[in-house]
C-alpha cells in the first residue's frame, strides 16, 4: 500500500472514524490512545501480570500486559462505538457509566480520538476519567520500521481478528514481536459480526452506521461469512462461553504482546467482553481451533475501497 495514513488531525469530516484507525502510538507524544495508571499494578514484566487489586464476584483477575514499555490491563476498552460510527451515539451518561465502570474492572487502556463523533468521544472520555487520568499517548501515521527508527514505538493499532488476519501475513505482528513493539487489535469481534448477532437481515443505517458501505456488511457477505459464527459458537458451547468470549481469547492466547480494544456502550457487553480473561483455550483447543479456521474463507473486504486507500499496511 503506498498511501499513509492521514494523522489523527485530518478531516474527519471527509472519513469519520476511518483515518485514524490503523496507526502507530508514538511513547512519548501524547493524543488519541488515553492510559490509566492502576496503583495496584504487579512489578513489569514481558508476560502478563496478576494486579494485586481484588476482583468482584465473577469476575477475572485482571492482568497487565507490555506494549513496549507501557504497562496497561491485559484486555483495553475502544471508546468509538459510545460516540458514533455504529449506530446514534449513546447519551453521555451511558458513556461515562460505562467508561468507568470499565476502569472499576481494572481496565487502563482507553481507545478514543478526535475524529469519533468527531470530538465528542475524547470529551467524554476526558470527562469520564478526569478524576483518575494519568498519562496520554498519541497515534500518529507511517511505517513501523521507519517510526521506530525515529522513536520508540509503544504499540502499533490495527483491525486484527477471527476474520481479519492481515497481520499475521502482512509482516505486522512479526515486526512487532522482532522490535518489541505492543499490538493493539481494533474491531476484536468483526466490528460486531462475530458476536453472532448479526446475520444477513440485519441492516445498517447509511446516515450513522460506516458498516453500511462496508462490502463484507452486505446481506450477501453477511450470510457467506456465516460459518465463522457457527465455529465459534461450537467452541463457545463447548468452554461454556460466549461466540465474543472465545473470538477475544483467541486474539489474547496469540502474542502476550496483544491487547484488544473491544467497544461498547453497554454495560452488559462491558461484562461479557472482560469474561473473555476467564476463557482458557488449551493449546489442543487453538490447534483445532486454528485447523477449522484455516478452512474457512472471508467474504468481503474489510473497508470500503477510500477507506482501505487511507490504511498504510506496509511495515
């Protein structure tokens, strides 16, 4: 791809939600990829941690894990969908309520920038962490190669999932693992598809929804992709889980380096995505897990054709 990316600067106008959506976060600039200190983090280390904070009935322990020097909880939460792109924005006290209640869950990694909504999801993540707000970090355009030959490079943010596994082909996650870089998977459950929720009637509103222009969001592709859904639910009824919990566990069981940014406006779905951490996916289960998937083949491109021609892929 020779294109890069536009900064988090550009013209949201033109692409809402799309230009800032695979990006470098620089360590030391500060902007669009918001961190929380947790004074109750375990001592760094390359492999995910235990925080010594007590969690509530039910829930997993929350781990931390390294996105190159940057220490965050082992599961993030994206800010996107609370402000726009998916669907009407939710009303600010939703999102605040579910930003926090986020943090309360031992969550420290907050996905927002100034082209969601545009604006409005960075206020209302400014406003909903402003007590407990420790550190920022920016997302900024170019190579990973190149970046980091400049300055660090704490984390690389791309769409990496069950359907989307460009990263592992593209050289992304190898250059990664090769310079020590964190990865940041955005769109963990396939922009929803994934959750099983969604199926070929479904129907997306052009007027406030991007997956409306997005080909592997059309009803044909919506069906085609359909044994996608049907595998994870055989693994989900097997581990006594959810179709999510199980397309998050795979993401988390691939690099101790990866750290995805499911979204949500709910409460509900802000529980069900941290019972991922609880999921244990044997090496047998990813085996059989990964011979199934290996199987199976996507339709559809993951963007629109613009969209795509903003996304820099190279490494």
């Amino acid at each position: 791809m020779d294109k890069n990316k536009p900064n988090a600067g550009s013209n949201a106008n033109e692409h809402p939600g799309v230009a800032r959506r695979d990006f470098l976060i620089n360590s030391a600039l500060a902007g669009a990829m918001l961190t929380v200190a947790s004074p109750a983090w375990a001592a760094s280390s390359d492999q995910p941690q235990v925080t010594k904070s007590t969690p509530q009935a039910g829930q997993a322990q929350m781990k931390t894990r390294k996105l190159g020097t940057l220490e965050v909880s082992e599961m993030g939460a994206g800010c996107m969908s609370i402000s726009a792109n998916y669907g009407p924005a939710a009303s600010t006290a939703q999102g605040i309520d579910t930003i926090r209640a986020a943090h309360e869950k031992g969550v420290t990694l907050f996905d927002t920038a100034e082209v969601y909504g545009p604006y409005t999801s960075e206020e209302l993540v400014g406003e909903a962490l402003a007590p407990i707000r420790d550190q920022v970090k920016i997302a900024t355009a170019g190579t990973i190669r190149r970046a980091h030959a400049i300055q660090p490079v704490t984390a690389v943010q791309t769409e990496y999932s069950v359907m989307e596994r460009s990263p592992e082909h593209n050289g992304v996650l190898a250059a990664c693992e090769e310079l020590g870089i964190g990865f940041v998977p955005w769109g963990p459950m396939g922009m929803g598809y994934l959750t099983g929720k969604i199926d070929a009637s479904t129907r997306f509103d052009p007027k406030t929804d991007l997956r409306s222009t997005f080909d592997r969001f059309s009803p044909e592709n919506l069906a085609a992709n359909m044994p996608f859904v049907v595998l994870l639910k055989q693994f989900a009824e097997k581990k006594g889980a959810t179709p999510s919990q199980i397309a998050l566990a795979w993401l988390l069981a691939q690099k101790s380096f990866i750290v995805p940014i499911p979204g949500t406006r709910n409460i509900d779905h802000l529980n069900e995505n941290l019972g991922a951490l609880r999921v244990e996916l044997t090496p047998d289960d990813l085996r059989e897990f990964g011979t199934a998937l290996a199987a199976l083949t996507v339709h559809g491109g993951r963007m629109n054709e613009m969209q795509m021609g903003l996304v820099d892929q190279t490494t």
